[in-house]
C-alpha cells in the first residue's frame, strides 16, 4: 500500500501542477477580469470596399464579441446578418476571412469586383452593432443564433480600407472558472504531496513467551517447571515497555495460576526478582536453554501469561486495520477528485458557446419598429420640404413609382396653375404610424405603414415602403387615403403569401387588377368587388362627365378606359386575407367630329397640352393607386381609390 500511495501523490502532484499552471495562464494572461478573451491587433487592408469576415468564423452564439478598428481615415465598423451584407457588396471588390487560428492568425480571400463608391454604411439601419467616426472605433455585441458578418470599411463607402482591428469575445464568468481551476490545481498538488512525502509511525513487534502446561500445573516450591514454548509475534504499540508491578492476576488465571505466578521461585526463574546474593540465571535446577535463548534476541522482550491453549489470531492483510486505512484514504482522495472534477465541468460546460442552429438560407422581419418609424418622421420633414420647393429631384430620395410618377404630375401642374406658389399644399405629417414587417429572405424588401394624417382627420394613410437592395433606401411606393370610416386590416402579423394562403382566396393578386380594370370600365356593373366611397363617387363623376361631353358638337363619342399597370403587391393579414396594393391607368377619350378640331384651355390638363388643336381626338390620362383586401369568400373590398392626372394631349 506504501507504493500505492506513492504512486498516487506523484500522478496528482504532477496533474495539479498542470492544473494549477494552465488555470493561472487562462486567469491572468488570456481572460482577465473583464471575462474577455482577447486577440492581438492585425493590420487590415483591401483594395476594395471593405473587410468583412466569412459567416462560418461567428459559427457559435451567447457571448459577447468586441470589434475594435483604428485607422487613418474616419472608418466603420459594424455586424450584420449575413443577407443584408452579401447584398450590400455584391459585385463590389472586398476582402473576406475565412478562417482563424488562434491566437491571431487570419486566412483571407480576395474577392474581385467594381471598386465604386457604394452608400455610406452608417446610412443604413440594417445593422445590429456599429460604429463610425474618427479614431479608435468599438462594437459589443451579444452574438445571436444566426449567420453574421463583421465589416469594416472606410465610413464614406470608399475603397482602399485600411485598419488595425482586434476581435475580443467575451464569455460570463470565464474569469471565476479560470480561479476555479487553479484553486482546485492547488489543491490536487497539495494533496499529491502529502501523499508522496507523509510517512507512517514505525511500530515494534515483542515475542511473548507462553508458558507450557506443566507451568500452570507445577506447585510454587518447583520452579524448574518452567519450561517456555518458543516466542510468537504480535503486534504492539510503539510505546516503552516498563515493568509492571505484579499484582492483580490476569483475568484469564485460575486462583492456583495465581498464587504460583506470585510465589519467589517463579519470581526469580523469570528474571522479576534475584534471590540473596545468587546471580541470576547462573545455576539452575532446571533446563536454561529456552532462557538463554529467549536472553539473546535484540529485541525488547514482553512476557505474559496465558492459558496455554489459547492461540494468536491470524488476520488477512485486506482486513488489517492499516490496509483498511489506506484503502479509506485512497477512495476519499478518490471522491474528492470526482467531486472537483465533476464541478469544473459542470461550471465549465455552461461557458461552452452554443452552436448555431440557424441554416441558410434565413430570413428577418424587413424592418424593426423603431426604424420604421424613423423612416416615417424623416419622411414627414423632407416631404414638406420638397413640397413647398415642388422639387421633384428631391422627392426622389424618398419615394419611388407610383407614387413618384403622381408627385411629378402633381408639382407640374402646380407649378403651372399656380406660379406665384400662392396655393400650395399645406405641411403635414403621417401621425401614429402603425407598422406591418413581414419577413424576408432576399431583396427587394417590403414594409406596410398604416398611419393617420395631421391634416385630414377624416382619412388615414396607407403606404407600402420598399428597400431595392440592402444598400439602397427606403422608399415610399404606394400610397393611398382610405377614408377613416373604411375598416382597414390589422398590421400585426403581417407576411408575404406562400401558395398555401394564396390557394384560399376567392380570386388571385395577379387577376384582381385585370377583374378591377374591368369592373371601372363599365361603370361599376359587377359584384365582384365591393367599392370604397371614393370608388362610387369616381365612378358617379366618369358617368355624368361621358354625358355632358357627348352633347358638345364637336365630340362625336366618349369612352373611358381603364387598365392594370405593373405587379401588385400581395401580404396575408392574420386573418387570412390578402391585402393587395396595385395601379391602373386612366384614359378619358373624346373623339372629334370631322371637320371640327378641340384644345384644352383651361383646367388641369393644360398644363400637359396647351391650346393645341387636335382634329381626331383629346384624351385625359390619369394614374390610379388602389388598396383592396381579397376575402377567402364573398366579394373584394375596394379600401381605396386615388388618382392623379399625369398627362393630357390628342391626335
């Protein structure tokens, strides 16, 4: 067992100086305090737009990742999923990471392509983390499940990037599991030692005589009846044996063993006492070889009587008291071990980050609640402004066709009826906007706005804003005015259809417009569609306009005809229902007598056509947005209706 344990100490003497010296290097040098592991700065650079790293590198999710960039130039740093950056600089020069090795060895690629100045990145709101300016730039960012890219680029969007970065992540309590494992390295060596150096006390092993059993028998007057069986060893505690005072007798001796044990020649034969002036063990009576043999041993010797039939015990050495000791002693260091060891992995596996579960292809809601509702106050304050200059330039920045294509036609006719800008459209604002994102995987990406209007309590503003691609902007592409007694949709759960919804619905997005071009041309004359109060009123106007306009001399027939324009745009509500935003065109044709000719000389329309005579025909175009929700069953409302002329002439 003394080898055993040895052997022991040295295996947890050289495990916890192991132990103890990787917990105190993972401590101070590669965590520290802040929890944060952190690799040394790299120089960055590429030719192209930007650094990014691959999606595989940020391939686990729960701690923290610190990005932090320096450069000579004002530089960007910032985290995004992987969709939005891919578009953002496809076809774009960039240099991609696509492996590390720690502690700061990095593998890139060259990725080759235009070298154009793209949109500043802090302009987008895609972004997770960022951070843009002069100097030294950070991001802390939770990692999410997900694929993710870190970018870092000039913060103008121009090429030539150059940057130090250092990446850092940091895990919870990494720095208290790292001082968990050099305490439990400190004591697994402690415990190693004193199972290498400890010895155990020495202990001493005495013959005992016994006595024959002509002993016991022989009377007090015959000592040399005394012969001594040979000496067997047992076990004694290390102490000194002194002589002890011959009094009571064993409890084991009859009364006569007693009584002989007491008397002087059993005294003397024994060595407890010498008779008068005769030496000790000089002359006997009887036979002294057992004495003189007994006298020649080194050791310290012990004599007790017992009853000469009595024999030692023989104990096993798995069941001594020393060997169940050390086995103890080993199954408690044993225990404790497991115990230790047991803790640090449970402790440690909870630092163990996640493994991202999120497959490609992925996709997010278009739009958080907060951007969209800073895309709606930045386009309240340049709206107003484009307004008032009618500067359709600007007006691009913020909206797309259709609802571009009215805004045009809306200024030129203003400019022209009203050059003195006497009559120009009040300031106002889309108030409580209402938000409905559904979720993409690819661009173009689509949000819809349901808002009220400063200036007309009656009505509200429905309006869908589209991003083209991730580094392009949000813009306004369909807009319309339901009146506030219209039920219009909730936005919440709103999503893009999947076959499944679309297979539902009483009719089709892609034939609505065709169905709805139809039933205005002929005045309204079906049951397909369930028609808003501008609709009605529209359609009351078309119909007293064809009247009035036959009964001139010089229009020979009137007709009005409408047509569907473009791809509508489908979301599902969370009822089921389809909410569809399309446009179609309006042309109000006058066809004129021969031999008369007709102009326009007022109205509207001459700001397209101006006293010019046309011979054949005038024609009126306009350009309508609609808003309509398709029903699983029963007819499709018609939420609302809004037009714009957007040119006149003739033939």
């Amino acid at each position: 067992m003394r080898f055993a344990r040895t052997a022991l100490g040295l295996l947890l003497t050289l495990a916890g100086l192991v132990v103890t010296l990787a917990g105190a290097v993972a401590a101070f040098w590669l965590v520290g305090p802040d929890n944060t592991v952190t690799t040394a700065s790299r120089q960055f650079t590429s030719q192209g737009l930007a650094v990014i790293t691959a999606p595989d590198l940020l391939d686990r999710h729960g701690p923290t990742l610190h990005v932090t960039a320096t450069g000579d130039k004002p530089v960007f740093v910032g985290v995004g999923q992987d969709l939005d950056v891919a578009d953002y600089l496809s076809g774009a020069a960039h240099t991609r990471l696509i492996w590390f090795d720690p502690p700061a060895t990095f593998g890139t690629q060259e990725m080759r392509g235009r070298s154009a100045r793209v949109t500043p990145p802090a302009d987008l709101d895609w972004w997770v983390a960022e951070a843009s300016g002069s100097g030294r730039q950070s991001v802390a960012w939770p990692i999410q499940d997900g694929r993710y890219d870190v970018v870092v680029m000039n913060a103008d969007g121009t090429p030539a990037v150059g940057a130090d970065v250092q990446f850092g992540v940091e895990v919870d309590r990494a720095f208290g599991v790292c001082l968990l494992v050099l305490g439990a390295g400190l004591l697994v060596l402690a415990l190693g030692l004193v199972l290498t150096f400890r010895r155990r006390q020495s202990v001493a092993v005495a013959p005992i005589a016994r006595l024959s059993p002509a002993l016991a028998a022989a009377p007090p007057s015959q000592p040399s009846a005394l012969p001594v069986v040979a000496a067997e060893p047992v076990v004694r505690r290390p102490e000194p044996l002194l002589p002890e005072p011959v009094g009571a007798a064993p409890m084991l001796m009859t009364p006569s063993a007693v009584a002989r044990a007491k008397s002087p020649a059993f005294l003397v034969a024994v060595g407890a006492v010498r008779g008068d002036d005769e030496p000790l063990y000089d002359e006997a009576p009887y036979d002294e070889t057992p004495y003189e043999s007994a006298c020649e041993t080194r050791h310290e010797i012990s004599y007790a009587i017992t009853e000469y039939d009595e024999e030692p015990a023989t104990v096993r050495l798995e069941e001594s008291p020393e060997f169940e000791r050390s086995d103890e002693a080993v199954r408690k260091t044993a225990a404790l071990l497991a115990s230790g060891a047991l803790l640090l992995t449970t402790t440690s596996c909870g630092l163990l980050p996640a493994k991202n579960s999120v497959a490609a292809p992925e996709t997010r809601p278009a739009v958080t609640l907060a951007d969209a509702q800073a895309v709606v106050a930045k386009y309240n304050q340049v709206n107003n402004q484009a307004n008032q200059a009618r500067d359709a330039k600007l007006a691009e920045t913020f909206e797309a066709n259709p609802t571009l294509a009215q805004t045009r036609a809306g200024y030129l006719i203003g400019a022209k009826l009203d050059p003195a800008g006497k009559d120009k459209s009040k300031p106002f604002t889309y108030t409580d906007p209402q938000i409905g994102a559904p979720e993409f995987g690819s661009y173009p990406m689509r949000f819809v706005v349901s808002s009220g209007v400063s200036t007309d309590p009656g009505s509200r503003q429905l309006g869908v804003w589209q991003r083209q691609s991730a580094g392009a902007p949000w813009l306004l592409t369909n807009s319309v005015y339901p009146l506030k007694t219209v039920k219009l949709p909730s936005m919440e759960g709103l999503r893009t259809p999947d076959q499944t919804d679309l297979d539902k619905l009483v009719s089709q997005p892609s034939t609505v417009g065709a169905a709805l071009a139809s039933y205005l041309s002929t005045g309204g004359k079906s049951r397909l569609f369930t028609p808003s109060p501008g609709t009605t009123s529209l359609l009351e106007r078309r119909a007293k306009s064809k009247v009035a306009d036959a009964q001139e001399t010089y229009i020979a027939s009137v007709t009005d005809t409408f047509a569907a324009t473009g791809e509508p745009l489908t979301f599902i509500t969370s009822t089921g229902e389809a909410l569809v935003f399309l446009s179609l065109t309006e042309q109000y044709l006058q066809r004129v007598e021969p031999g008369s000719n007709a102009y326009w000389t007022s109205g509207e329309a001459t700001a397209f056509s101006s006293m010019v005579k046309y011979t054949q025909t005038i024609h009126q175009d306009y350009l309508y947005q609609a808003a309509l929700l398709i029903p699983a069953a029963g007819p499709t409302r018609i939420l609302s209706l809004d037009g714009q002329l957007v040119g006149a002439g003739g033939s």
